[in-house]
C-alpha cells in the first residue's frame, strides 16, 4: 500500500475549482490548508442537528456536548494525549496562549526567567514577553545559526539556571521550515525544572506528534493547518493544568479542561476537528492499512511525511537553480527529514511581495513577507526588505503543481 495522491484529491473540493478556467495551485499551505468535504458536511450537520448550548436536558443540547467530547477524544488521539482531559479548545493558538500565560504567570515570581527563540512565530514570543514585563521576569533568548537556520541544543544549556520558570519554543519553523528536537529540548528544560510551552502549529501538518514521548507541558496547535476549522487546539500536561488558577467568570466550570475554556465554545469547529481528524485517520486505514484511530494517525503521517519529501526536494532543487535565489533554511537533500516542506527564498533583486504577487496573477497562492517570524526574520537580515518568499507545499500538491510553480518563477526571474 502506498500514498494515493488521486484519492486524496477527491476529497478536497477546493482543489477541483478554477477562476477564469485557471486552476488554483494552493502552495500558502502553513497560512491555513483547503479541508476536505467530510469537514464541511460535519461543521454544517452540527449547526443544523446540534446547535444548542451545553448543559441542558434536550436532544440538540445533548448532541452538541457530544459532538465536544468526540472533538477531544480526536485530538487526544491526534496528539496520543493520556486523556482527553488535557485538552482545551480556544479561538486559535494566539488566544489560547495569550489566555494561558496570565494564568502560568501567577506561578512565576520577580526575577524569575524565562527562555523564548529567536525562531518563534510572535504567538509564541510576545504573550511571554508581554508576561515577563507584567511578573518583572527575566528574558532569555535562544538564537539559531543562521546559516543552517537549526538550533544548537547546547546554547539552550547554557540559558537555563535554577531561576528558569519556562522555555517557550516552535516545533517547526513557519520561516525556514526547521523541524526542532522538542524532545530533548523539553528533557533539558525539565532537567533544571522549567516548564515546556511547545508550538506545534506547523508540525502537526506534517509529523506525527506525540506528547508523551515528547514530554512536554504544553503543546499547541491550530485544526485550520491540518484540513480542520480555524480553532487553537491546547495540550496540558494534566498535573499542570490542575496547579493554574485560570481566568474565567464564576459561573463557569470549574475543572480542567472547561475552566480553560472561555465562555461558549464553536461547537461546529469541534465537529470539524472530528472529521479531520477522521480524515487523516482515512490515510492510515486505507493507504497504509492500520487499525484503530492511534495507529492509523501515526501511519498516515508517517506516509505523508514521505511523499511531502519528495515535493520539498523537488521544490528545493528548482529554487537553487534560479540564479540570485537564496533558501533560508535546511536546503540539502541529506538534511530532509530534519524540515518541514515550508520553504522561504529571496531573490538579489526581485521583492518578496512582487514575486508573491505575479504568482497570484497567474492563480498560485504564496505569501510573502516575514509571516509573523518576527524574530526569525530579523535574525535572518530580511525583516526591513519585505521578507522572503514563502511557499508551503502538504500532501495534497502534487509535483506536477510544483513544476508549474517553478516554471512561474523562472517567468517572474529569469526574463
Ligand atoms: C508557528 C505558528 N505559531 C502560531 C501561529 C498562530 O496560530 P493561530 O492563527 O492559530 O493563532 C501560526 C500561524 O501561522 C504559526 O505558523
């Protein structure tokens, strides 16, 4: 059995439209994927059969706590969480983690440090540094080499002491696309007794996650980067979350993981949830013939990580071929299982935004810019000169969209 990219296809709607008879090429992949039909159909059946709120004694009501509770189980199975308890569903990741952090800084005393990156998205960076200025913490910040855009473990090392509260660091880069060893990050921070805020946002699409191998605190992670809903899906290590006081009104729950949960949730993303969930699930089952929802998670992702290789590499080499084009990020064909297929370039004299652009005119989607990569882009030199060009591939391109991609490019840059 093997991955079927026909099959996959089909199940994308969005994937089969055109504009002015011109097929769309979706390549802005880690800004927010296209979702399969199942998605739709569930988001759209739990407003019509379960839109009520939770608590009551009536069908729709009840429906609508089920359709909740299946959402969790789903990304317990996603994320092989111990239990469903330890997850919270907020408005997206930034949310969440900004809500988070005011209840994780009434842990934290004057004085105490914290760790951020310098390769962070700035969800993962500004509601700390946002904390620190409101506790007096103490920031310390972990740079990346630039050249190799990956992280040296033993910089990490050298920022920990007894008075680290927190290390806060991206599973992937949503810049250069570096996959980092959250493992062993999270096994030092813990070491010298520091808690481990993972964002996993851009990994979850492309990697099997599992946070009891990791051993993480937190993880963090958005439905609408992997064929979901746009929603912010929350880890918490269960011991954890019962230690925070959140905020939350008085009349809401009182138990993890509602009591997270502000106000009335969108019980139609939770639906949707489900049903990505399901669809990922759909790969492992049918492409790579596993049993049960855990085991064919793990094995779809472990066959779409395999065939996205075979589109970076694709990518990668017709990007270094085009002169004055520069790859910020791992761009050997050794190195392609340490990076996710997110690849951001320059061009010595072509502007990010103009080249982002004559590809829309032509109906292939890419961003430009520094993609909220704050930090990372300024590292990189390319914060003041609009960013870099970045194109997002996941398992439903195919390499036939890829070449028609660098073709563009070599219109936009070689003429
Ligand atoms: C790595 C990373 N972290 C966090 C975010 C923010 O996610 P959300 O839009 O769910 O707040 C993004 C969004 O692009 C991201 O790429």
């Amino acid at each position: 059995m093997s991955f079927d990219l026909d099959a996959v296809r089909a199940r994308f709607p969005a994937l089969s439209i055109t504009d002015d008879g011109k097929r769309r090429i979706y390549l802005d992949n880690p800004a927010g994927t296209q979702v399969p039909q199942s998605v739709a159909d569930a988001m759209s059946s739990c407003l019509i059969e379960s839109n009520a709120n939770i608590g009551g004694g009536f069908v729709s009501s009840e429906n609508a706590a089920a359709v909740v509770a299946s959402a969790r189980r789903a990304m317990a199975d996603l994320l092989n969480a111990p239990s469903p308890d330890e997850i919270v569903f907020g408005h997206n990741m930034t949310t969440i983690t900004m809500h988070l952090s005011r209840a994780l800084g009434r842990l934290f005393r004057p004085g105490d440090e914290i760790v951020l990156t310098r390769m962070d998205h700035d969800a993962n960076v500004w509601p700390w540094v946002l904390l620190a200025r409101d506790r007096g913490l103490e920031v310390k910040w972990l740079p990346f080499d630039t050249e190799t855009a990956e992280f040296d473990p033993d910089d990490l090392d050298k920022l920990l002491s007894g008075r680290t509260r927190l290390v806060c660091f991206g599973a992937a880069s949503n810049l250069t696309g570096t996959i980092n060893d959250v493992r062993a990050f999270c096994a030092r921070a813990r070491d010298s007794g520091a808690l481990t805020y993972v964002d996993a946002v851009q990994s979850v699409p492309h990697i099997a996650t599992d946070v009891q191998a990791l051993c993480c605190d937190f993880l963090v992670c958005s439905p609408y980067k992997f064929f979901g809903p746009h929603q912010g899906v929350l880890y918490g290590r269960r011991d954890v979350l019962e230690r925070l006081e959140p905020y939350k009104v008085r009349p809401a729950p009182g138990d993890a993981p509602e009591c997270f949960e502000t106000g009335t949730q969108n019980h139609e993303a939770c639906a949707g949830i489900t049903a990505a969930v399901e669809y990922l699930a759909w790969i492992g089952r049918s492409m790579a013939g596993a049993t049960g929802r855990p085991a064919a998670l793990r094995a779809a992702m472990a066959l779409l990580f395999e065939y996205e290789k075979v589109l970076t590499e694709r990518l990668i080499d017709g990007l270094l071929r085009i002169d004055g084009l520069t790859v910020h990020g791992i761009s050997s064909k050794e190195a392609l299982d340490r990076r996710v297929p997110t690849v951001s370039f320059t061009h010595a004299t072509t502007a990010p935004a103009h080249i982002a652009q004559s590809l829309a005119d032509e109906n292939i989607f890419v961003w430009s810019g520094h993609n909220y990569a704050v930090e990372a882009a300024r590292a990189l030199g390319i914060y003041d000169s609009g960013g870099a060009v970045r194109i997002g591939p996941v398992h439903y391109n195919s390499p036939d969209e890829i070449d028609e991609t660098l073709a563009a490019l070599d219109r936009v840059l070689c003429s």
